[in-house]
C-alpha cells in the first residue's frame, strides 16, 4: 500500500465507536502515541520503537513513540509531537499529520490516542538511550495481512482481556500497540 491508497482508504472509512473498558474515564490518565508511517519506494512502513529493558514500566516492549499528556501540551497531537522529538529524534517538522484513530483504553489505566503521521523515508533518527533501546521499521503490509494477527484471552485484576501479538521476525509485537495496528488494520480493510 502506498501513500495515496493508504489516505484515500483511511479518508473514507468511519470510525467505529471505541469500546469502553471497565474504568471510568475521570480515572484515566491522557496518552498519544505518533503511528509513524514512512515513505520507502513506493509502499509504507510503520516506524516502532523497542523500550529500554531498564525502564520500571513495559521495559523491552514494543511500542510506538509517545507517552503521557502533560498539561502544557495543547492536543493529543502535541502529546504525540514532543514524545516523539524527545524519544527518537523526530522534528514536528518532518511529520506530516493525516489523522488519529480511535482512543484505546490500557489495562494500566491510561487512554491513549493514536495519531497517524507521514514521514519521509530518508530520515535519521536519534533514540534517547534512557527509554530507546531500538528504532526499527516493519512493512505496513504485514499488519494488513489478518494471517499476522494473534490475540488470546487473559484476567487482570479480575477483569477477561483480549491481549493481542502480531509478531514479526524476531520482534514480539503484542499489547495495546499490536492492538491499535489491529484498529488500523481494520479501518483499512
């Protein structure tokens, strides 16, 4: 999928309502994450990014780009811009921003929006060795591909949870990221 099939696609499909977890929102704390799509001979990649181990919370994980709102941030969009900038290096300049998806509630209790954003392909990043341990890029197309799509059931604090995985080589992608590329996905298709 390249970049005018991907706009053209996500500009014409609704957004399904989100699903509402178990918390009530005044208890949850504000989040954006960037989905960096970037440009590459004509298809997109999505940029992710590896947690530092030594992190106290999702050390290793997979993740995109960003984290909590703070309260000088004018948007979400702002959330996603600085976290970026400050975790790998991406100028606000170099992002060209098309759109969110819908907000996703965390088993941690934050609710997170994903803000989808274009990137030239010809970009080098700088990761902050204190949350980054790895900048890496995966074909759009593998998380189109429903063959990649992985959830099972699981209780946390009492509660029954779908965890979703879509691994890619030897990347373990699961958790809220695998399930906003899901979201994604699924506003695509």
């Amino acid at each position: 999928m390249n970049k005018s099939e991907f706009l053209q696609k996500f500009q014409y499909q609704r957004l399904m309502e989100p699903s509402h977890g178990s918390w009530p929102p005044s208890k949850l704390k504000a989040a954006a994450v960037l989905v960096p799509l970037v440009e590459k001979h004509n298809t997109l990649e999505v940029l992710l990014t590896k947690r530092a181990s030594h992190l106290r919370h999702h050390g290793g994980q997979i993740s995109f780009p960003g984290g909590k709102a703070e309260p000088w941030d004018e948007s979400m969009i702002a959330t996603a811009m600085r976290e970026a900038q400050e975790e790998i290096g991406l100028s606000p300049d170099n992002v060209e921003i098309i759109g969110q998806l819908n907000p996703y509630q965390t088993i941690s209790g934050y609710i997170v929006t994903p803000v989808i954003g274009f990137v030239p392909g010809d970009l080098n990043y700088r990761a902050d060795d204190n949350e980054v341990a790895e900048i890496f890029q995966v074909p759009l197309q593998h998380f189109l591909n429903s063959h990649n799509h992985r959830s099972v059931e699981a209780t946390f604090k009492g509660h029954q949870h779908q965890v979703h995985f879509m691994p890619y080589q030897n990347y373990n992608i699961w958790g809220a990221t695998a399930a906003m590329l899901k979201d994604l996905a699924e506003h695509l298709i």
